[in-house]
C-alpha cells in the first residue's frame, strides 16, 4: 500500500486576513501522518481546500509549484513502494527528504531534468527515473560534492552485485554519465569525473536481427492463436518496412502514396521527428490486404511477450522483441546491396553514423563479399 498524500493549510491554525499560514504536504500511512513544508505561505482568504492558492498575484505560481512537489514525492512512493516493490518506510522516506530537499543535491538535480525533459519519450523518462532510486539505493552519490571517480567505480561495483546482466549495468552507468555531462554543461560541477575511466558496456549474445531465413521461418511458422498470428504479421511487416513499434501502431494506409504499381509510405519517426521512406513490398501488402488495410494493436508489451511464442513456434533461439524487426530490415536491405544512404532514410536516421555504427559489422561482411565477387 503505497501513503496518501495531500496539501494542507494552516494545521496550527494561525492564519487571519493579517497573519499568513503555511501550506503543507500531509503523508499519512497506517494511521500514522508526518507533514512536509513547502515554504508556500499565504492568508487565510487567500486559501481554498479545492483550489489551493486564491486571491492573489502569485496564485498561478503557487499553485504551479505546489503540484510540482506534490507530484515529485507521488512518483517516488510509487516507483520506492508501488505494486510489487518494497514496504513503506518512514525512515526511507526521511532519507529520500533529506537528500531531495538538500540544495546542492545531485540528485535533486537529476531528478527534475528527467521530469522536464521534452526531447525524451515518457518510456525513456520513466526508465531513467530508475536511476534516482538506484543513487538513493546506493548512498554515496547523494550531493554534487559526491562526484568522485572513487564514487563512480564504487557504483558500478556496486551495481554488479545487484545485478546479473552487463547490459542493465551499462544502463545505470550511462544515464549518470548524462546527467554529469548536464551538470558540467550548467557548471554545477568544473571537472569531468568520468575523465579517463572505462567501463564494459553491454556484451549480447546476439546481433539483435535475423537472417532472411530466419524471417521466412517466422512467416511460415504454425501459430496455435489469432493474437500469436496478429503478431507474427505486425513482426513481418516491421522486417520489411524498418517501422518502429510506435510507428507501426500508428500506422495509416491511407497516407500510402501510389508510384506506378507500387505503395510509398513516408512520414516523421515518432520518436525522434525524422523523416522516413518506405515502398511497401508485396509481402507487406498481403498482409495489409488480410487485416483490410488495418492493422491489430497491441501494447509494446504484449507484444515482446508474444514475440517469445512466435520464435520458438518458428524455431528460433534468439530473445527477439520489437526493436529486432526494424533492425532485420537494415540488415537484409545492406544484404541486398541497398547503400547505406538509403537504408539510413529507410530507418529515418538523423545521422547516416547512426546507420554505420549500427551495421558495421555488415557492412564489413557486405564489402568482404563484393572483393569475392569481383575477384
């Protein structure tokens, strides 16, 4: 059970038309409650119980700021002690106030630039909040002042003994680092504490895409339900278009355009605004015309759950989710002699060294394979 959380003004009760009173953040938990300041102030006329902050210049402001703190304590109870995770504490959250309310707290800091960030998804937002608990967790990065290479090794030790999968600790590693590089930028902080240390990034045990027979293995594959089938042809369609998960639930055929005897989709990347390009291939438009040009929808996890079924339906050992159909498609594009400038507008990168870095290893095979040709 996660506490209750509500402003409230005025508890000693002192406010008058002369003499203001403090507004408050109520906790209550067990019967027991604790109140938190918010060091908004206002006259007795000046407050309503629905409202909040009336009658004055400020009362937008206020207002503003009032839901801002509310909303930053809701959302760690929930993330601390949501469904599933740990029994509320009094003294984890008296930790939790100390640290956020301290005003050199990097912490603090990290925290509100992921909540006002608007060049990240709320997916990307709500995977980097796991990092303020994780530096909460942890207990040596607290403050600013905490930025020491000591401190960072000692992290990423730490780190290791939690977790089990490099790639989950290469994460942690990486949103600090990001929001370090945005301290230094607003000079909170003069010296890079990351300056000459090395950490090992995520080793999968898979190039995350498959090889064209391992696509014709998914399309052929004998799916036991409808969703398991609706699946499998929303993964076809990504293998062959480049889309997306978000762009793939967008999806509208409407604003296909007709070339000749073929269909050009072209729109911006949800997720990053760029613009792509895509012509719509046969094997795409039989499974366009099966759903009437309208495909399922599924939630992004529903769908990776139900990708798991569809490969080991097809016989495949790789842990396939949404991402590895657009990646399949830069694959057999470069397979098939596509240059990179064109699979890079395909996948609606932004910068053709994105592709590159990407597919360097293919692009190395695809070289290797046109000197065996030539010679």
């Amino acid at each position: 059970m996660i506490p209750k959380v509500r402003l409230v003004f005025d508890r000693k009760k002192i406010a008058s038309k002369d003499k203001k009173g403090l507004v408050q953040i109520e906790v209550l938990y067990a019967g027991k409650r604790k109140w938190i300041t918010t060091g908004i102030k206002v006259y007795k006329d000046q407050w309503h119980d629905r409202s909040g902050v009336v009658n004055s210049f400020d009362a937008l402001r206020y207002n503003e700021e009032l839901h801002k703190q509310c909303q930053v304590l809701e959302t760690w109870l929930f993330d601390t002690f949501g469904p599933g995770k740990e029994t509320f504490d009094w003294e984890r959250l008296d930790r939790w106030l100390n640290t956020a309310h301290r005003g050199n707290s990097f912490i603090k800091f990290a925290y509100e630039r992921i909540e006002n960030r608007k060049d990240i998804r709320e997916s990307t937002r709500k995977t980097q909040r796991k990092l303020i608990k994780s530096l909460m967790d942890f207990g040596r990065i607290e403050c600013f002042g905490d930025l020491k290479k000591s401190n960072i090794i000692a992290y990423d030790k730490w780190l290791h003994e939690i977790y089990d999968k490099q790639s989950t600790i290469s994460s942690y590693i990486k949103f600090l680092k990001i929001y370090v590089n945005e301290a230094m930028k607003m000079d909170l902080i003069k010296e890079d504490p990351f300056l000459g240390l090395k950490f090992k990034k995520g080793d999968p045990r898979y190039d995350k895409f498959l090889t064209e027979k391992e696509v014709e293995a998914v399309r052929t594959a004998t799916l036991p339900s409808s969703s398991l089938q609706h699946v499998r042809d929303l993964f076809v369609i990504q293998c062959y278009t480049g889309l997306a998960f978000s762009d793939l639930m967008a999806f509208d055929f409407s604003k296909a355009i007709k070339r000749g005897d073929k269909y050009v989709l072209t729109g911006n990347r949800t997720k990053t605004n760029e613009g792509y390009y895509v012509v719509l291939l046969p094997v795409v438009m039989e499974i366009l015309k099966k759903y009437d040009y309208k495909l399922p929808r599924f939630s992004n996890a529903q769908y990776n759950m139900r990708l798991k079924i569809v490969a080991d339906a097809a016989g495949i050992e790789k842990p396939i989710s949404s991402h590895w159909g657009r990646k399949t498609c830069g694959y057999m594009l470069l397979n098939n002699g596509f240059s990179i400038e064109s699979v890079a507008k395909v996948l609606g990168h932004a910068d053709i060294k994105t592709t590159q870095t990407t597919y360097a290893k293919i692009l190395d095979e695809t070289i290797d394979k046109s000197f065996e040709d030539l010679f």
